[in-house]
C-alpha cells in the first residue's frame, strides 16, 4: 500500500513531538557522521532542542574550529565581493562617461549636417560635412531610381495584364457574330443544294402574251 505524503508542520502533541526529534536527530547525526567518512568532508552539525539541550557533531572532533573556518571563508567571500563590486562600478562609470562623449559627438556632427553650429567648424570638417551630405544625396537619389524602376515594371505587368483580358473579351465578342455568319452560309448553301428549292412566278393573261 503506497503511504500518503506527510503534511509538513508542527506536531501539536509534545510527546510524540519529542519522540520524533529523537529519531530525527539520530539519523540526521548518523547522516553526517557517513558524509564525513564517505567523502572526505568537514561536517559540523549543531541542534537545539526546544527545550535549549544542545546536540553537536564534528568530523574534525571539535564544532569550533569548523565553525572559525566557516568565518574566516564569510570573511574573504565578503571582502572579494565588494572588491568587485567596487571595480563593477568603476568599469560602469568609464563606459557611461564615454557614452556621453560620444552620445555629445553625435549629435553635434547631426547638428553640422543641417547646417547649423558650423562657425567653429575648420576647413577639413567642412570638407567631411559636405562629402558625407553629398554620399547621403548619391543615396538617396539611387533609392529613388530603385522605387521608380520598380514601379515603371509594376505598370507594365499590368499593362500586359489588361492586354490580354482585352484580346480575350473581344475573342469572346468575336465568337458569336462568326457563328451567325457560319449559319447563313449553311442555309444558303442548303437552299442551292435543294432541288425542290424551284423559283416559280405566278402569271396571268393569254398564252404567248409573255
């Protein structure tokens, strides 16, 4: 039978609360005693019980010393770590200040390409300006010529387009007027085959008056 799974709280009854710290604390114990062994591990283990009774264990025969190595290593983790933060914090100082002067270069460069802020602006910066306007206009004016061109071949596949529902609407309109045609020449030709199909005249007065 699968047993259910233990809710995880408090044990209101105290004896059976404290029958259950024994056992736990006996194995937790025996747990660390097997990882010390197995492992090669320090291990210290320190528990209290509600009553204030201390229980210990230490793989090193002594909970203190352990416990001075943990601080020592608290100590060193702390001291590195605001090392780095410290250098964390400069490295991002010089990235933002040389974001700024280039941010600043920008946008007085932008301002000189539209012509304005260009009193303290020397011959050679001048030069730059007006090649760096004049590789924007080469630009441009072949972005243009692209749309153009694609638009010039947009209108001509349409022009194909109607062309040929032309030729078919005015072959559809052709299609009747031949058939109307083909059926006179049939019946024309139906009347001369005829042989009965005799043209006759009706007259009156005396024989040998016509």
């Amino acid at each position: 039978m699968v047993r259910g799974k233990r809710e995880m709280r408090r044990i209101e009854d105290a004896s059976s609360r404290q029958v259950t710290f024994t056992k736990r604390r006996g194995g937790l114990l025996k747990k660390a005693f097997e990882l010390s062994v197995l492992c090669d591990a320090e291990v210290a283990l320190v528990i209290f019980s509600t009553r204030g009774k201390l229980f210990e264990f230490s793989s090193r025969h002594c909970v203190q010393k352990t416990i001075d190595r943990y601080l020592m290593h608290s100590k060193d983790v702390a001291g590195g770590s605001k090392k780095d933060l410290y250098e964390n914090v400069q490295h991002l100082k010089s990235e933002t200040a040389a974001l700024e002067k280039e941010i600043e270069f920008l946008e007085s460069y932008n301002r000189k390409l539209l012509g304005d802020d260009l009193e303290a602006a020397s011959c050679q910066e001048l030069d730059e300006l007006k090649n760096q306007i004049e590789k924007g206009l080469s630009n441009i004016r072949a972005r243009k010529q692209r749309i153009l061109s694609d638009q010039i071949s947009e209108l001509k596949n349409e022009e194909m387009m109607l062309l040929k529902e032309n030729a078919i609407l005015r072959g559809k309109l052709k299609e009747p007027s031949q058939e109307k045609q083909s059926k006179r020449h049939t019946a024309t030709a139906e009347n001369i085959n005829d042989p009965m199909a005799v043209e006759t005249e009706l007259a009156i007065g005396r024989p040998g008056t016509r």
